[in-house]
C-alpha cells in the first residue's frame, strides 16, 4: 500500500483520533431519531432524489443511521463488543490518519454508488422512499479489515462458541455472495451496488495489494525482534540495548519502548531531527 504511505507522510496530520467513538455517537443519536422522531430521521437518509432538490444536508447526516434497527438491548451489546473494540483495535494497529482514511472512503463510495444506483434505476427506489443505504456496510469493512489482520484471533460466539475471526469472516463472506445471487436470480442486479459500493474501501486496501506484512501484528514483532537480535547489547543495569536506531526529538521513546512506533526524519526542520508518529506531524519545525 505504498500510495497509503505517501498519502499518510503528506496529510498524516488530518488523522482524527479516537473516531470510533464519534461514529458511535452518530449511531446512539440515529437510534435516538428512530424510535421517537422517525419523520425527523427520513429527513436526513441518502436520498439522492432529495439532495438533488437541495437537500444537500443528507450527504453527511445519513450517517446518522445505525447499522441495523434492532433492539435497545441489542444495539447496545453491538456497541459494547463490536462497534467500539474493533474499531478501537483498527485504530491501534493502523494508527489514526489510516483508520481515517478507510472509514472515510467507505462512506464516500458509499455516496458514489447511490448516485450510480440513482441514474441507472431513474431515482425510482428514491422517489418511493425506499432506505437502500445504511451504515450497515461500512461497520461490516470494519469487522472484515479486523479479521484480515487478525484472522487467528478467537471470539465467543454468542458468548458461549469459541471462534476464529478469520472462519466468522468466511460466514459473513459467504452471506454475501448468496445475497448477491438471489438478487441477479430474482433480477435485482441494482441492489448489489450498496454492498460493492460500501465495501469498496476493503477491496482498495486489501485486495489490491498482496503486501500486507507492514500492518500485520505478528510481522511487527518478527521485524522488532530481528532488530533487536541484530543491535549490539550495552551494559546497562536494565538490559537494554545502549544503542537505538530511532529517538523522537519530542518525547524521548525508541523503538525499545514500543516495537510497533514508527519513526521519521522531518524534511522542514533543519536538521536531522527524528520524531514518532505520535509528533510527526504535530511538533513545531526547527528552523
């Protein structure tokens, strides 16, 4: 994902921290409008017909719509173990501006096909007010990008079958494409652009590439690993290496503290001054 990285090393710093939790404010309000102000709610769906007229407002606030319209009990156990820990677990791994990004381009392609689905069908699905896109599709990218990475992870199943992620994943998967079929069988081929259009963000930064050693955890701590066999050991009372190669100019931390910061040299101070990705593109420039 080498255009990922060149993006990142440019626009790193517009990376929003902690965006689970703002997507799981949208979906608490969503859930909110649903069951007490329902007319209010369809006032705010992607309705392409709508936006249209002028509407524009409903580009950003369909994102309001939970992914699903369950119970409260339910709804609220989705949040507490999946919407929050995945999401959070993305974040971690991927750091803020790539979790950003992938989130962020699931809901833009997921706008780009509602507009294609307007055109090809006429707007007759929007002008009968029929609801076709949700956020549905984006928190399943979310759980699929979560299962990629840690495929070997093992869940309870409705809290009592252990599981691996990457086997719950081929179940979703497999969901889809008979979904997919029954439509193109029953002649309802433009119901599959909300499921390709939503997940596109996936196809885009897994499947396009084969490299995926980078974010991977346990290549991490194999590359960690060899760098610290490789590093000649000092006689410090803590047994750590005396030598590091990476020091933030900002925080102090190296690669011992931490095998999964990245560290980079900043072309607009003058010097080699190296920062973490925590203060690369946060730190004033030395100049």
């Amino acid at each position: 994902m080498k255009w990922i990285d060149k993006l990142e090393r440019k626009f790193g710093r517009f990376g929003i921290p902690n965006l689970t939790i703002y997507i799981i404010a949208c979906y608490v309000i969503g859930y909110i409008l649903q069951m007490f102000s329902p007319q209010i709610m369809s006032m705010l769906n992607l309705n392409v017909a709508m936006i249209l007229r002028g509407q524009v407002w409903r580009l950003v606030t369909w994102v309001l719509s939970p992914p699903s319209q369950t119970s409260l009990f339910m709804f609220m156990i989705s949040i507490v173990f999946f919407y929050y820990p995945l999401g959070n677990a993305l974040e971690r791994t991927w750091g803020s501006f790539r979790y950003t990004l992938y989130i962020f381009s699931g809901l833009i392609f997921t706008i780009i096909g509602a507009f294609i689905m307007y055109f090809i069908t006429h707007g007759i699905y929007d002008y009968l007010g029929f609801n076709i896109f949700s956020t549905y599709y984006i928190s399943l990218s979310v759980f699929l990008a979560f299962a990629t990475i840690y495929p070997d992870m093992q869940v309870l199943l409705f809290f009592v079958i252990p599981i691996k992620m990457k086997w719950m994943a081929i179940v979703y998967v497999a969901m889809l494409v008979y979904e997919m079929i029954k439509y193109l069988q029953a002649g309802a081929w433009v119901f599959i652009v909300p499921v390709i259009a939503s997940l596109f963000n996936y196809i885009l930064f897994f499947l396009s590439t084969r490299d995926r050693s980078r974010i991977d955890p346990r290549q991490v701590k194999r590359r960690y690993e060899f760098r610290k066999a490789m590093e000649p050991q000092g006689r410090t009372n803590s047994g750590r290496s005396s030598v590091t190669k990476h020091k933030c100019a900002i925080c102090g931390r190296t690669e011992e503290d931490d095998p999964n910061l990245e560290f980079r040299f900043c072309s607009r101070c003058n010097g080699n001054y190296e920062y973490c990705q925590d203060h690369l593109f946060t730190h004033t420039h030395v100049q």
